[in-house]
C-alpha cells in the first residue's frame, strides 16, 4: 500500500487531521486497532474551545454539534457552599464553550471520512514504524493475519500515550516530562435531569467535586477518589452521598438524582514529551502530551496539534515549503505548555492532596476568593478555559 501521509490512531487528532488534509487534496491512510463500534462507544468527556467549534465548522464538521451541542457562557466555581458564575462570554470578548462529548466528535468525522471515499482500517494489529528518518517511512501491520506494508512520505503518530508511535522515536532523543497526581476522578454517568445549567468545580474539605452535563436526561459527575481505589468500594448510594455533601451548601444549591449507568475511576497525570517530531513522524494529541481532565484541554490541544501539522503538510505538498514542518514541534509546545500550566492551576487550586494542612487548605481558599472577587484573575481564568485563539501560537513564533 502507498499513501502521502499514513496516520496511526483514529482518536481525534487522527480523525481530524484526515479530514483537514482531505480538504487540502492531500491522501491519508488511518490504522486503528480497535473496531469503530469501539472508537465510537467508548465515552469521554467534551468541552469544546472556542477555536476547536470554529475549527470544526469551518471544516463542514460542526452541523450536529450546533443542533446537539450545548454552549455554555460561563462556569461555576461552588466553595464554601455558595456558587461564583465566572462569565466567560463577558470577559472575553463573546467567547464561550460547547458540551459536546468527545465520541460524538468521532462519530461525526468518521462518518464524513468514509463519505468522503477516506480509508480507515479498522482492526489492525502488530503497528510497528520504520525508516522514519528516510524520505519513505514505513508502517509494518496486520490485518486479518495478512502482513502489510504502508509506505508513506509522512507519518503522523496520533495512537495516544501507550501507543507505538512516540516509543518509535529513539529514547535517548526524547525529551519527556511527567507530573503523576495522587489523587484520581471517579466518574458517573447518570439518567437524571439537569442539576445546573452550566459546569460546577466545587472545592470541598472532603475533596473535589464536578457537575457537567450530557443532555438533558444525561447528567455527568465526578468525584475526587484515591487513584487506586478498587471501583467496587464506591456503591452507588455511597456515591451520592459524596456528592450531596461536597455540593450542597446554604444557598439552597440540590442535586438530582437518577440511576447510575456506568461509572469508573482514571487516575490523573501531566505529560509532555517535547520531541513531537522526529524525522517524517509527527506526534500529535494524547500521544505527544496528556493534561489532567480540570481545565477540559485534552481534545482542543489535539486539534490545535493537527491543525498546525495539517498546514504544514500542505505547503510541503503544495510548494515545497519545509519550514512550518520544521518548527512544528515549537510551534505546538507554546500552546501545550500554556494548557498544561492551566491544567495544573485548576487541579492544584480545587483538588485537596493527602498530607495537606491547614496551611494548604487556607491557601487554596484565598486563591479561590480572589479569583471570584477579582474581574483580572477570572478573565485569565475565562481566557484560558474558552482557549486562546487557535492561530495565537504560530502567528507569534
């Protein structure tokens, strides 16, 4: 087989930069291990930036999310029993964000790639990359206990943190950092009418608090766990009550109840690995940098990624042009590093940590007060969680 641009991963990133690449004439191959029922089904979180919904419409993306999404101008921020509105929309400028799950966002560009004539296999085992520092790279795989060889000009590794594509560049030229929190998120997905029209992050004594949403008979929440806790300690009254006492207050703020119908525990971490190229392979999304899930980054830096990777592949293929390819890598860690930073913000300042004292928790509380009380520190707050816009980072390097 032989394709310009052989993509590893149909997540997002891989998804999303087929379909940008498509629209630039530009052939690509995606291989993906899982079956689409699987890539489909596997529910995630959705937050849409501002410039990831601006993307995706401009892409011809963004019809069903416009129907189904939800927009959302501001967020609350719940301490001390008492709710703070942060209004993003004000602050920024008429900015917002769109609940729109994640596996939605696949749903919708899997099915425009294969209207489109696009290839994705599905299904395909043993994924390993070669001669990457050639002007040929190669993608050894298997499929239906047949060997294949993909030969491409370029490879795009977008298979996510345990994949093979960032283990395929040399370990002695990675450069990698890590930050593991000791604390995970147990998550519910629940059939029960809408608590709040907006997000909650609630700082409690007894540990964080989310309530988001997924429709309005499809409620998602979270609960701050011990990362290693088996599932089986959280029935799903013990649940509840976790959540009642972490978000009810004075203020005559209720809960809703309903049914759980699934829920799990991820433990969190920071990750980013500066070396997102190496050689014709590019790393983009989960397999490049993870952010905890507080400040909603993972999916919008993904598409900033490919977006990015997209135009660079285009004025290669188009003129020639290896400069934007070049520099690739500095031009998304400019972005990366902002995200992680507010990642980390968010987490630090809503999150109670083991060991914590009083100094801790009096600290975080003044950070709290002063973001709610301050116009400048909740319009940085704002500014980051709408994203900034999606072209900041390379009309400034």
């Amino acid at each position: 087989m032989r394709t310009q641009v052989g993509i590893v991963g149909a997540g997002p990133a891989g998804l999303l930069l087929s379909h940008l690449l498509h629209l630039q004439g530009i052939e690509s191959v995606i291989l993906e291990s899982r079956s689409r029922e699987e890539i489909e089904g596997t529910i995630r979180a959705g937050v849409l930036e501002q410039g990831t919904v601006d993307l995706l419409t401009e892409s011809g993306l963004g019809a069903r999310m416009k129907r189904e999404g939800q927009v959302h101008h501001g967020i609350y921020l719940r301490v001390g029993g008492r709710s703070h509105r942060i209004n993003m929309h004000e602050l920024t400028g008429g900015r917002a964000v769109t609940v729109y799950a994640q596996h939605e966002v696949i749903k919708d560009i899997v099915a425009a790639r294969l209207a489109d004539g696009g290839q994705i296999i599905f299904n395909v085992k043993n994924v390993s990359l070669h001669d990457l520092e050639s002007t040929t790279p190669k993608i050894h795989f298997e499929q239906d206990d047949k060997k294949v060889e993909l030969s491409c000009e370029f490879i795009a590794g977008c298979d996510g943190y345990h994949g093979v594509a960032r283990q395929s560049i040399p370990a002695e030229k990675r450069k990698e950092y890590v930050r593991q929190y000791p604390f995970g998120w147990l998550g519910i997905l629940a059939n029960a009418p809408t608590s709040s029209a907006e997000l909650i992050y609630a700082y409690h004594e007894k540990g964080f608090a989310l309530v988001s949403t997924r429709s309005p008979k499809i409620q998602r929440l979270y609960i701050q766990c011990e990362p290693t806790d088996p599932i089986g300690n959280w029935p799903d009254n013990r649940i509840w009550d976790e959540l009642h006492a972490r978000l009810e207050g004075n203020d005559g703020y209720q809960l809703i109840e309903g049914p759980v119908t699934q829920k799990g525990i991820v433990a969190m971490r920071s990750f980013v690995c500066e070396t997102m190229q190496h050689g014709r392979l590019f790393l983009a999304g989960d397999s490049a940098h993870i952010v905890p899930p507080t400040g909603a980054k993972g999916l919008n830096l993904a598409a900033a990624d490919v977006r990015v990777l997209s135009r660079a592949l285009n004025a290669f293929f188009k003129s020639g042009q290896t400069e934007m390819l070049e520099r690739y890598s500095t031009t998304c860690l400019k972005r990366v590093w902002r995200a992680e930073h507010f990642s980390w913000w968010m987490t630090s300042m809503l999150h109670r940590a083991p060991g914590d004292d009083d100094f801790q928790q009096r600290i975080q509380c003044s950070q709290l007060e002063y973001v709610v009380s301050s116009r400048s520190a909740a319009t940085s707050l704002a500014e980051n969680y709408v994203g900034m816009p999606i072209n900041e980072a390379e009309e400034t390097i």
